[in-house]
C-alpha cells in the first residue's frame, strides 16, 4: 500500500473515532418515551415509577408516559418489552416479581431475565408490613399465629404480589400454618378485600393499606426489615416480634430490551442516577417507604444473577408449589 492512501484510512479511521456514536443515539430521546409499570396504577411501584418519571421527563426533554401492564406477576409487562424495539423508547420499571420470582416459581418460565433484558440502573428497595383486619384475633404477630395455627384452613391471605405470597409461605412455613391464598393482580384491590374483611392478612407494601392502618380500619402487625420502617417506628419488626424476617428483600430497577444500545443506557442511567439523588424525589419514595439504591448498568446486571439464586433458594426452602 502506498503512503497517500494508507494516510486516507488513518484519517478516516480518527474521523470515524470523533463522530457521535450513530444516528439514533445522538439524537436521542427524539419522541416521548414509554415507562412499562407491570403493576395497576394507585399501586406502590406505580407511584414510585411517576414519581421518577415526571422529572427524568423534564431531563430527557421529553414525555414519560406511564403504561400500566397489571397481571401475571409482571410476565405481561415483561412480554410488552420483550416485543419492543431496543431503541430506548419502550423502557421496564420492573421488580423482583417479573425479573426474580417469575423465573423461579414456574416450572416453565416465559424469559431469562439475565438475557431478555438490558439492565439501565437499580432504583432501590421496598419495605413490605404484616396487615391484618381487625376481626383477626391477636394484637401481636405472635398471638395471630396462634390463633391461625389453632384454626387451620379458616383464615385467608391476599396475595398480590410474589414478595407477599413468599412471605406468607416463609411465615407458614416456619410456623406450621395453613391458610389459604386469594390472588390478586394488584395490591389496590386486595387492600378493599382486607379493609372490608373478605381475607384477613396480607403482607403488602405501605401505599394502599397504611392510611387503613392509621385510622383503625386495619391492624399493622409487623415491618419486613433488619430494622424498624422511618415510616412507622412504633411498629416492630418481624424479628422483634418472634418471627423470621422475608428471606430475600423486594426490588425495582429501569431495564430495556434486549440489545439496548450502549450509548442509550448510559444517557438513561445518567438521567435516572441523577433524578434519584435529588432531594425532592427521595421525599417522595420515603413515603412509599421505599429506600432509594441507585447503581450502574453492569451492578444492576450483576444484581440480577444474585437474586436469582436467593429466590430459587427461598423458594425451594419454602417447599412451594411450582405453577
């Protein structure tokens, strides 16, 4: 090769170094974007996702739009994504129930959550409360398992969401319990069932059950924490309580579909890092007594494989039934 054309592809590879990384991404985001939340909305994980996608909005430059895909424990937000270009314009507000128990509670899962999806960044962590309705006997955790243990097969549990079946599972599993499971899609829905008395239990989240709970309508037995929830410190934990904490702990995180451009997910995990690091939306999540945990693309990954293997451990533990 001679000297002048060997110059023209040094200079066309050091021009090819200085440009944008390609079209899509340098003009990104160009249209309003869809947050799939795989919950219903009212719903905590809804509530947290609007929270952080009203200013990540207004950072992007353009319109976060909510989309709310309840049911099969996040499977069908899952499947919405999982059908969506990876062009950054369809993005997953996922949590442990799609992105940890789907893949471990079914014989068959619909997706490997390791590969049908790219990790953008970790929002945090939930805080999941024992209710029970007033009509339970007992004013301790303790004093309700005694009670369930002396009647089994008579008192019901919502179950509307994994984190909450699991814990119901790990408590009557510990404690020889029999109750019986009434599903629900969401924790809206279950929060009337338990406030009007058709279930009597649930471990759910704060944002439907806890203003039931302030005002007498529901009885808050226990926190599902180390320690005691800034939301309700007079509440003890399960473990001051005499009882086991869950042992694996309910998370969110913004995720794409798979073969997200690299350059996307580093503007996006930007963003969203930022937005969570602001005062105002910390407020905001703390109410939801959620416990804000950002993080890179790669840890969020890399969190992914190990809840994976706490959940198949919990769940074979538990001795639950495989759908």
């Amino acid at each position: 090769m001679s000297l002048f054309p060997r110059l023209l592809t040094v200079s066309a590879f050091v021009v090819a170094a200085l440009l944008p990384a390609g079209p899509a991404a340098a003009q990104y985001p160009s249209k309003p974007i869809r947050l799939i939340v795989p919950f219903p909305a009212g719903g905590s994980t809804d509530t947290i996702a609007r929270a952080i996608a009203q200013p990540l909005s207004a950072a992007l430059g353009q319109q976060m739009v909510v989309d709310n895909r309840p049911g099969a424990d996040g499977a069908i937000a899952a499947d919405a994504v999982l059908k969506s270009a990876p062009d950054g314009y369809t993005l997953f507000m996922a949590t442990s129930s799609a992105l940890s128990a789907v893949p471990t509670m079914r014989k068959q899962p619909p997706y490997d959550p390791v590969t049908a999806f790219t990790p953008i960044g970790k929002v945090g962590t939930y805080t999941y409360f024992m209710f029970a309705h007033p009509s339970l006997p007992g004013r301790t955790v303790g004093e309700v398992i005694q009670y369930i243990r002396a009647n089994p097969g008579k008192v019901n549990y919502a179950g509307a969401t994994t984190a909450g079946v699991m814990a119901a599972v790990e408590m009557s599993g510990f404690a020889k319990l029999d109750m019986v499971r009434i599903p629900y899609k969401g924790e809206g829905a279950a929060t009337l069932d338990l406030v009007s008395g058709r279930v009597q239990l649930m471990f759910a989240t704060p944002t439907n059950a806890m203003p039931a709970a302030k005002d007498g309508r529901l009885k808050l037995l226990a926190a599902l924490l180390p320690q005691r929830s800034p939301l309700s410190p007079e509440t003890p934990t399960m473990s001051e309580a005499g009882a086991p904490n869950l042992s694996i702990v309910p998370w969110g995180g913004f995720f794409g579909p798979a073969g997200l451009p690299p350059e996307i997910v580093a503007r996006l995990n930007r963003e969203l890092n930022i937005v969570l690091a602001r005062p105002d939306v910390r407020a905001q999540l703390v109410q939801q007594a959620f416990e804000v945990q950002s993080s890179t693309a790669a840890e969020l990954g890399a969190h992914v494989k190990t809840q994976l293997d706490l959940w198949r451990k919990a769940v074979l533990e538990s001795g639950l039934t495989l759908e």
